[in-house]
C-alpha cells in the first residue's frame, strides 16, 4: 500500500533542501519513494513553484500528468473561478476515485501558503518517525500531512496516469 505524503517546511525552499535527506534515507531502506514533486513559494509571489524530482523516482513513479491535476486543484483552483468549473469537478471526482479527498486538498491549501515550501511523495515502507526525526537533526522543520493509499487506488492512479 502506497502513501501520499505531503511533508511542509516553514522555508520557501525547505522542501528543495530536504531532497537530499530523502535520497540518503531511501539508501538506508527508510522510505521507498515512486515518485515526488515540490513546491516552493517564495514570500513575494503570487503562486508557487512546482517541479519534479526526477532523480529520487523509480520503478511506479505516476509522472507529470498527476503532478500537474494534483497542484493545479490544490493551488490554482482557488482563483479560477466559474471559468473552468466543470473541468474542475472532473479534476476533483478523479483525485477523489485515487484516494485524494476534498479534507486533504483543503489541509494542503490551508497549510502550504506563500513563505512555505512542501515536498509531495508517493512511497511505501516509510518509517515516518525517523524520517521527521532526520529532518529535525538537519535543521528542516517539517509537519507531516498524508494520506494513506489503498492497493487499488493506487493502481488506478497508475492506470489513469500511466505506468
């Protein structure tokens, strides 16, 4: 079973700092991460910034295309407006079928907010106690928000978005 994991820093790069501490504790067998993203939102802008990580992803990374549904209901759904809004009840009844529910997009909307950063991963075997206790030692103050996969909504995100 997959975990959607959000971790949120309190720095507009935190999340971009916390990618090497990942990669070193998925090689000590800590967390085995499919796939992950950032974002970052500097004080002064309007919106955040979102990139892939390409080298912490392996076998059952979900790719660009789910990234992309994911942020764009979390972040730019807000200030879209009627404009597009049956294309975004069909963004959000497919989140919803995968196991990403309203309550999660709304906790990640609250909390991750200009002058903070968030690291988004998909993984499985995480020991999430050390993985926070390691952010700790290194600095990065981080609040855990997840939500947990089952095994077929994690296969029908594979299946809606590829691999």
């Amino acid at each position: 079973m997959a975990t959607l994991t959000v971790w949120k820093f309190e720095t507009w790069d935190g999340a971009n700092q916390a990618i090497g501490t990942l990669e070193s504790l998925a090689k000590q067998k800590l967390i085995r991460i499919h796939d992950a993203a950032s974002v970052s939102w500097q004080p002064e802008k309007r919106r955040p910034r979102t990139r892939q990580v390409r080298n912490m992803t392996g076998p059952g990374a979900v790719g660009g295309m789910f990234w992309g549904m994911l942020f764009g209901t979390i972040f730019l759904m807000p200030w879209a407006g009627a404009a597009i809004g049956a294309a975004a009840g069909a963004v959000a009844g497919s989140l919803i079928d995968v196991g990403i529910d309203d309550d999660f997009i709304k906790e990640v909307r609250a909390q991750v907010t200009p002058g903070t950063s968030a690291l988004f991963l998909l993984s499985s075997d995480e020991v999430a106690d050390k993985v926070r206790e390691t952010f700790r030692r290194t600095g990065l103050r981080a609040k855990l928000i997840h939500t947990d996969l089952t095994d077929d909504q994690e296969a029908a995100i594979h299946e809606l978005f590829g691999n």
